[in-house]
C-alpha cells in the first residue's frame, strides 16, 4: 500500500530531473556554440590572411581591403590588418550572445606569408 504522505512523489522528482536535464542540455549548447564562433572566427582570420598575403607586395592597400571582405563574406568582421614586407597580419571578431552570460566577442588572428626555404634546399 502507498503510504499517503509520499503520493505524488514521483511527480516531483520527474520535474526535478527534467530541470537537470534542461540546465545540461543549455551548457552543452552553450559550449557548443562557442566553440563554433571560436573555429568560425579562426577560420575567416585563416582564409583572410593567406588572401591578403597573397596581394601584400603588389599592393597592400588592395590586401586588406581584400581580406575584409573575405572576413565579411564569412559573417566576421576585420579588426585590423597589418601588412609588413610579404607577411600579412589580420585580427578578427565576432559578437555573440550566450545564455546567463550574455554578449560576449570571441577574436581571432592569423599571420600569413612567403614560406621560408625548404632545409633540403640550403647548402650546408
């Protein structure tokens, strides 16, 4: 026989562990998420870079202009660009919101250029 005091438990401790369940599920989507905006940040300072290191000595002005709009053309904005001899340095951002932290902006940057000389290849 169930003893009257616990009638009705059963319905507390299944709105107790959906509650768990909820609160996991959003830390991992929350974690989720910004490890997608990480990648996604790092990838367009990635692609932005070698595309501007791809123009940097014929002209730097066109390289970052260039690297810009790769950024953008990725949902990502350029920060800043810097171009020094042949190597390209670009900055990236991206604002996101996430659940109880609210906005945050997760950067990235990449260095692109000319690879150095094969060690094969230099007389000793």
């Amino acid at each position: 026989m169930i003893n009257p005091r616990e009638r009705g438990s059963a319905t507390l401790w299944g709105v107790a562990l959906m509650g768990l369940l909820m609160a996991v599920a959003t830390a991992f989507a929350t974690v989720g998420s910004a490890r997608v905006a990480r990648h996604r940040v790092n990838n367009a300072a990635d692609l932005s870079a070698l595309a501007a290191a791809r123009l940097a000595l014929v002209d730097p002005q066109a390289a970052c202009a260039r690297a810009e709009a790769l950024a953008a053309q990725n949902g990502v904005q350029l920060t800043k660009c810097l171009i020094t001899d042949e190597i390209a340095d670009v900055w990236t951002s991206l604002p996101i919101s996430l659940p109880v932290v609210g906005t945050r902006t997760v950067l990235g940057r990449s260095r692109a250029g000319p690879a150095g000389p094969d060690p094969s290849e230099i007389d000793p």
